[in-house]
C-alpha cells in the first residue's frame, strides 16, 4: 500500500467516525430539547423547566413610599411659641461619609 491509499483509508476512518459523533450528538440534542411542549410527554415530567422570561414593561405593584407624579404633602412647622427646647447634635466625618452627606455650614 502506498501513501495515498494509506491516507485515504484515514480519512474514510475520520469521516465515518465523526459521522457516528454527529448523530450522537444530534440525538442528545433532541432529548434534551424535549419537554410536555414539544412531546406526548405529561406535564408532571418536565422537572426543570424554567420560567418563561418576563417582557420589558410596568412592574405588577407599586413601590412603597411616595409614587411618581403624585403631590408631596408635608406638615406644617410647629410655630415658635410651642418650641420649648431646641437640640443640636453633631455628627463626626465618619457618620458623614458613612451617610453620604454633604455639609451645607449651617
């Protein structure tokens, strides 16, 4: 035998291995592709099925607190003659940058 019939006698080897490699890998594929969906399989065997993926649109509930477009109601300041005590606290640099505040020198 010489070296060209050698070679082809390889890749005849070659060919017919990975063809054997393909349909393996085509028939994994569709075994794993299959569900209830998609098969006469029941709905109860389908054990990890993912949740189908949410489309980009408004949340279902609201947000606690204030909502957007909605008028901001405050209390009215306690007038001065019922101040009786005022008290002033400090807070040290590290409250400051732990809060993310900035100070405004009053």
């Amino acid at each position: 035998m010489d070296s060209k019939d050698r070679q082809i006698e390889e890749l005849k080897a070659l060919v017919a291995a990975l063809t054997k490699r393909v349909a393996e890998l085509e028939l994994a594929l569709a075994k794993a592709t299959k569900d209830s969906s998609t098969s006469s399989k029941p709905p109860s065997s389908d054990l990890v099925k993912p949740k189908p993926k949410k489309g980009p649109g408004r949340p279902k509930r609201t947000k606690l607190g204030a909502q957007p477009g909605h008028q901001r109601n405050l209390r009215e300041p306690l007038p001065p003659e019922r101040v009786d005590e005022t008290i002033i606290q400090e807070i040290d640099s590290k409250e400051i940058q732990r809060l993310g505040l900035s100070p405004t020198g009053d």
